[in-house]
C-alpha cells in the first residue's frame, strides 16, 4: 500500500542546479511519487536572494530563512545546492538534528569534513547521499558504495572537471595555447570568471579525496591530496606528447599500494597514452577508470557539471533516501574501517618525461646519464636534438619513487651543461 502523508524535502540553494531540481520535482511529481512509493513534496527554498526570476520555481515557497526552514520538525529531506563550508555544514548538522536526511552536492566540505557529517548522520539514524559531488550526472559513488561493496578497489583514474578537460582538449586539437583555449571556455560558459578552483586543481582534488575515501574504505581528507594545476602546461608539452603517442589530461588518481598498506590520491597533469580509453574524452566530459581485483576494468562517462546532469544526480539520491524514509531504514553510511594511512607524494611510483635545454658537445648525455644513475632512476628512452651549440634533449623514465624523480631533476638543473629544464610531466595509464 503506498504511503499517503507526503514526503517533504526542503531545497537549499535555487541557482543553475537548484532551479533545476525544483523543476523535475514539480514536473515529474506523479513519476517520483510511483517510484517512491509516497507523494514528495517541495516545502520550502531558502535562498539568499530572493527577488530573482526563477522561471518554474513557486514564488511562495521562497525563503531566505535557511535556518527556519531545516528547523522546522516537519521536513523529512534537505537538498543542498548552495555549496561552500558556511553556512552549509550548520544547516546540515542542524537538519540531522532535528530528523531529516540530507541530500548534498557540496564536494569541498564532504572532502574537508565528510567523516563529521557521517558522524552526525548516523548519531540522528539519517541518510547523507552525494552522488552529485563527484562528476555529475555520472553514477560513481553509489557503484563504488554499493555495487563494488563485495570487490576490492585498486586504482581510481579519472577525468573529474570538465573545464580543464574541455581546455586541455582545445590545446591538443587546435594547436591553443592555454590562454587562449581558457577564453573561449569561459566564453562558453565552461570556466568561470575567476576559474582558480577548476585549473590549479582545487575542484578534481576534492572529488578525489571523496572518491579515495569511499574505494578504499579509508578517511582521506582534502589535506591529504597532492595537487598540482594545468597552468604551465604549454603547446610544446602537446607536441612532446604526440612523439610518444599520448596526450595530456588533469587526472585525478587514487591508489592503494602494492603491499595494500596505505593509499595515495593526487591531482596533476599527465601524458596519457592514446590508446587508452580515458585519451577520447573530449569536450568538457568526465571519465573515471575503475580497477578492481574481481570485476576488472571499468569505466563511467559522461556530462560531469551542468544544471540539468548535477540534478539528474540530486533526484537519484533524493528517491534513494526518500524510499529509505518510507522503508524506515538507512542506506550505507561511512565506511572506514581499513584505517590506511595515505602516502605523500614522495613515495608514490611515476615515469617522468623531462624536456632539458643543454649544450650542444660530447658528454653531455653522459653527465645526464650519470644524474639519473646517481638517484637511482633508471631511463627508458632518449631523445636529442642539436644545432648551432644548444640542444634539446627529452628523457623518459622507468618508474620510481616521486621523490628520487624530483631530487634528480634539481640536480639535473645544477650541471653546468644544462641550460634550463623546459618541462617536466609524469606519465600514467600504462
């Protein structure tokens, strides 16, 4: 028999996403009803200002009374859109308080406080779902939480922010350089007026952390996520790339070590070959590569930002938890029970693909050779080109650890041969 007292979901935030969701839920009531199993209803909208035009949004449910409007005893799910750490984090600690579930998109506070909130939840017998804060209207989260539950993750690579891709895309296939292919994506509206978060990496680190933390049943912070941004990536990195057959992205990886001890999650540009499946990605797309030790490789694509595609994410969580409402029960919560500690950045395993400027003579390739030796870092491959007494020399690595990598490049700068090192990038995918 269906339920018949309506569900009441309180929305927090009404902009791109926001309006979106309160459309679907107004226009879609009788489908969310059936798929439910109780009628849902739109209670309230807090906002912060209220005299906008939101076309399809009700005027009287507006209020800019957020506070109020979790407090109010009667609201079964809080949806939140409006993103930031304040005042989001009160309004949802305030909502388990007072008996609601809570739907969130907000990606910076579950990587900064996500084991807090999880807290909360459970200490009120409430559901906190996130589909929506890690690539869009992929479904990630919930395969990782739920469907790989029974599997043992290994490795998360992934395309998480569409605008760097969308950038980095442009550069590889119109020859742009990054000050040029990141106007036309903000006149496109894909990067923001102050883009900082999406090109140095804010953005896809704290979708890493989150996704870390749910693959490897593990806490991994924010702070625990090496970053590095897209900024200095340039033209002549493409064309190195396309010598070795690869391409460049900002990836988001997360690992667990070989001895299966600790974990690492990084952000950082990479030359991808292009035979693997994550090179195609194009646009403003998202894309993230699952390895798991039973179910194999698999991959997830798709829209990863957007009104429409973040809301789609929303409603999924939305009847996930309403049903647990209806079923008086709760999804899965935190789990963290590996306790893995996560390695810095000095310890993880990469190749390198370092571009030097040098002194066109005999022995110089042999002074190289004997830095790369010296730091224990063997050389697959060598490159050289010279002319008029200056020369190129572009040196691709075996794998070692990040920190023996980066001490030979100092050194590598220290020799009186070397006129400057024209870029350095690591190497993933094989």
């Amino acid at each position: 028999m269906m339920r018949t007292r309506p569900l009441k979901v309180a929305l927090l935030g009404c902009g791109v996403v926001g309006s979106e969701v309160a459309r679907i839920m107004t226009t879609h009531a009788d489908d969310l009803t059936a798929r439910i199993g109780a009628p849902v209803e739109l209670a309230g909208i807090a906002v912060r200002r209220p005299g906008r035009v939101r076309a399809g949004v009700p005027e009287e449910l507006i209020t800019t009374d957020a506070t109020a409007l979790v407090k109010r005893g009667d609201i079964d799910v809080v949806v939140e859109v409006i993103g930031g750490i304040e005042p989001a984090r009160t309004l949802i600690t305030t909502a388990f308080e007072h008996g609601a579930s809570v739907v969130s998109a907000n990606k910076a506070l579950l990587a900064g406080d996500g084991a807090a909130l999880h807290a909360a939840a459970e200490a009120r017998g409430a559901d906190l779902y996130y589909e929506a804060a890690v690539a869009g209207a992929i479904p990630l989260v919930r395969p990782l939480r739920e469907s790989l539950a029974g599997d043992k993750v290994n490795r998360v690579l992934g395309i998480v922010n569409g605008t760097t891709n969308f950038i980095l895309d442009k550069m590889d296939t119109s020859g742009a350089g990054y000050s040029e292919a990141l106007d036309e994506a903000t006149a496109l509206g894909y990067a923001e007026a102050d883009p900082t978060a999406d090109v140095e990496g804010f953005d896809a680190a704290a979708k890493a952390a989150i996704l870390a933390g749910i693959a490897f049943h593990t806490r991994v912070r924010l702070d625990d996520v090496y970053r590095e941004g897209m900024t200095e990536v340039t033209a002549a990195d493409f064309a190195s790339a396309k010598q070795m057959g690869c391409t460049i992205k900002l990836l988001a990886i997360c690992e667990r070590a070989a001895d299966g001890r600790s974990v690492t999650a990084r952000v950082h540009p990479a030359m991808i070959p292009l035979s693997h499946p994550l090179a195609s990605v194009r646009e403003a797309y998202n894309a993230v590569f699952v390895e798991a030790e039973a179910a194999g490789q698999l991959m997830f694509y798709g829209p990863g930002a957007g009104g429409s595609p973040t809301a789609s994410a929303v409603l999924g969580d939305l009847v996930a938890v309403c049903r647990n409402k209806v079923a008086e029960t709760t999804g899965p919560g935190e789990s963290a029970y590996t306790r893995l500690p996560v390695s810095p950045m000095g310890e993880v395993v990469t190749r390198y693909h370092i571009s030097l400027d040098v002194a066109d003579k005999p022995g110089v390739l042999a002074q190289v050779a004997t830095v790369f030796a010296a730091h224990g870092v063997s050389i697959d491959t060598v490159r050289q080109k010279g002319k008029d007494g200056e020369a190129s020399l572009v040196v691709v690595t075996h794998r070692a650890p990040d920190a023996a990598l980066s001490a030979t490049v100092e050194a590598l700068r220290k020799l009186d041969t070397v006129r400057g090192v024209a870029s350095i990038m690591r190497v993933e995918g094989e």
